[in-house]
C-alpha cells in the first residue's frame, strides 16, 4: 500500500507540476498575446493619428487657399472700384471742360450770329434807301 501511496502521491506530484506549467505558459501566451494586441492598437491608433493630421493638414492648407484667393478676388474688387472712382472723376473734369467750351463756343457764336445780323439789317437797311 506504501508503493501504491508514493506512486499516487507522484503522480499527484506530477500532475501539479504539468498543471503550474500549463498555468505559466498559459500566462505568458496571454501576456504576449496582450502585448501584440496593445501594440497592434497603439499602432492603429498612431495610423489613424497620422491620417487624420495629414487630413486636418490639406483641410487648413484648402482653406488658406480659399481665403488667398477670397483676398485676391477682395482686392481685385477693392482695385476695379477704385478704378471706376478714378475714371469718374476724369469723366467729370472732361464733362466739365466741355461744358466750359461750349459756354464760350455758344457766347461766341452768339456774338457771331448777332453781329451777322446786324450786318444783314444794315445791309437791308442800305438796299431799301
């Protein structure tokens, strides 16, 4: 019975042991399976990471592109303006100076026509004496 004892007693011995062995190499497959998995989402998130600042980066160079160009087309609108303020005020000095010659042509016609019609009356005047 003392055999029988021991032999069970080692076999129980024995199965403890696979078992702590099974425990241990079971643990360190979790840890590694674990440490793959952390590492596998820290580099997913690291990838998302860098995609979304590249995105975030061509959104805010497309909106300094469109402000630029908002600004080219805001001074483009600012210079035409200040063309048409410009081409108004020689219209007007044009204006002005036409209407000034035409003031003095018009006097000066009219100083013409009335010393033609004085000529003609007194030329009348003579054919009728």
């Amino acid at each position: 019975g003392s055999k029988q004892r021991k032999a069970l007693h080692q076999d129980f011995e024995q199965m403890l042991e696979e078992l702590a062995q099974g425990r241990d190499s079971s643990q360190e497959a979790l840890e590694e399976l674990g440490l793959t998995w952390q590492q596998s989402l820290e580099a997913g998130v690291s990838a998302a990471g860098t995609k979304l600042d590249s995105r975030l980066a061509g959104f805010v160079e497309e909106c300094e592109l469109y402000r630029d160009g908002m600004t080219a087309e805001a001074q483009e609108c600012s210079d035409f303006a200040r063309r048409l303020v410009q081409h108004k005020g020689t219209l007007e000095a044009r204006w002005e100076t036409q209407a000034s010659e035409l003031l003095v042509a018009g006097a000066s016609l009219r100083r013409e026509l009335e010393a033609d019609a004085e000529a003609a009356a007194s030329a009348l005047d003579a054919a009728s004496e």
